[in-house]
C-alpha cells in the first residue's frame, strides 16, 4: 500500500494533527482570511455578508505550490477529498460545496482526479438565526500531494458580515469561481437514461452529447464516499448519442444504490456538464 494510500484510508485522525504542525491552524481573519500555509500550498477563505434567508456565501481558494496537486470532492485511487465543517457552536451548518471541472492526474501507477494549480470551491453555509452577530468559525481540511499526501487543515473565523459593506472583493473572488464550475444538464447536454445491472456489477449510462461533440469524452462519476468511477467501458457512440458502462464492483456490502444520488461529470471538447444519477427507491 502506498503511503498515500495509507493517508486515504487509515489515518486520518491522525493526519489532524499532523496538520497541526505544519501550521495549517492559522486563525483569519473577516470576509477574506489570511492565507494558512503548509508544505505543499496555501488555502484561505472568502465570504459575502449572511442573507436575509439565513445564507452565507462563500469560496475556498486553494493554492498548490509548483508539482503539487489537491483534490476532486473524490480524488481517484488515493488522497483526501475537501472537506469544510463549521464549529457546531457558530449556529451554522453546510448545506452546499462545488467543484470546478477537474483532470485525471497520472503520478506513477496512481491516478488521481483533481487539479495541478490554483483551484477555488464555492460553499454555502446556512445559519440558524440571521440577526445574529458574531462570527462563524469553520475548519478546512484537503489533500495536497507530490510524491507523497500531506493532509493540511486550517481553522478560520469569518464575519456574518453587514449588509452594505464593501464586498466587490470577495463578490469577485465567487464569480470567478463560479466560472470554472461545470455547467448543468441541458436539452442538447445530458443524461438520458442510466441503469445498474441486475448482478449490481454495472453502472449503464446513456448521454446525449453537445453538437459537433469530439470523439473524445471524459466521464467522473463520484459513488459513495471513497469511490470515483473514471475508466468507462463498452463505448457505443450513435451520432451524438454515448452508451457505456462503468464497473462499479466492490461497493460495500451494506451500501444500497437505491434511493441514493451519484454525481457524474462529462467532458465534452470545451464543455463540462454535471447531474445527479438520482437512483429510484425500491
């Protein structure tokens, strides 16, 4: 097993803190933190004043150094899926993270999904009493990985902000985010049909693909949490209709695909759409 592999899976209570002392629990400060920094990168906060349905917008902006990389939200064969988790105690809770269209990074015989360069995740908190002042206080903790997956957490405390403040900055600092984020399924991008085999071994998936779509077509699906499906199989393309498979074996016994939703991400030449595979109940 690889180290990184060990980090993935084993240790990461551990990996907290270890964190720790690389510096990750920088305190920040207001809309925009300080920059945490570690050794392979730097992350920090931004974030809009809270709404008057209780909303708080924000984006984490993670810097990987040069030859470092961070993470999808699941990151291939090993390394750490982002993760923002609000102090239970600031009256907040996470009801939203995005992710911006991601590659497969090959490092060995591993493959990773995530970036090699400057990436933010926009996020949505929700707060129980609007009115409230304070400050909300959050944990980030992500994956950054050369040859070998360093855990990195850092703790901020963002202002619920005032409405009319001077928020260009960070308003920017989202839109821009918001650009790198795949688009939603659409009449001419989507999926049309999609199915589990009946010996639970198979994922089959139909996608009507965007006009003049290249031969060429990536596909991320994220399962449970620590599975990513990346490798799709048996191909059939039909003008701008792609049927495949994807081999989804070695889920736990105990999972239940039903009533369960898996994001799927489709690169299609300049086009990334992404949906939700919503899984009937039984």
């Amino acid at each position: 097993m690889s180290v990184r592999l060990f980090f993935r899976f084993s240790h990461l209570h551990l990996a907290a803190a270890f964190a720790a002392l690389l510096g990750g629990m920088q305190a920040a400060r207001a809309d925009i933190t300080d920059w945490a920094r570690s050794e392979g990168g730097q992350m920090r906060v931004a974030s809009l004043a809270v709404d008057t349905n209780g909303v708080v917008r924000g984006v984490l902006q993670i810097e990987p150094k040069d030859g470092w990389i961070t993470y999808w939200r699941e990151p291939g064969e090993a390394g750490i899926p982002p993760q923002i988790t609000p102090d239970p105690t600031s009256g907040a809770m996470l009801t939203a993270m995005a992710y911006p269209v991601p590659k497969l990074i090959e490092n060995g015989d591993i493959t990773d999904i995530g970036y090699d360069h400057a990436v933010s995740l926009p996020f949505q908190l929700k707060v129980t009493d609007p009115a409230a002042g304070g400050k909300i206080d959050l944990t980030a903790f992500i994956g950054v990985c050369q040859n070998i997956c360093i855990p990195f957490e850092a703790k901020f405390s963002i202002d619920r902000g005032t409405a009319g403040d001077d928020d260009s900055e960070e308003r920017r600092l989202l839109e821009e985010a918001r650009e790198t984020l795949p688009e939603a399924a659409s009449d001419d991008f989507k999926v049309i049909d999609f199915h589990i085999t009946p010996d639970k071994t198979m994922l089959g998936v139909q996608l009507q693909l965007p006009e003049n779509a290249p031969k060429e077509t990536e596909i991320f699906i994220a399962g449970p949490s620590g599975f990513a499906y990346y490798e799709p199989q048996n191909l059939v393309r039909d003008k701008r209709k792609l049927s495949f498979y994807m081999n989804i074996k070695g889920l736990p016994k105990t999972y239940q695909v039903q009533g369960n939703s898996w994001p799927i991400l489709v690169k299609s030449g300049d086009r990334a759409m992404e949906t939700m595979l919503n899984f009937p109940k039984p």
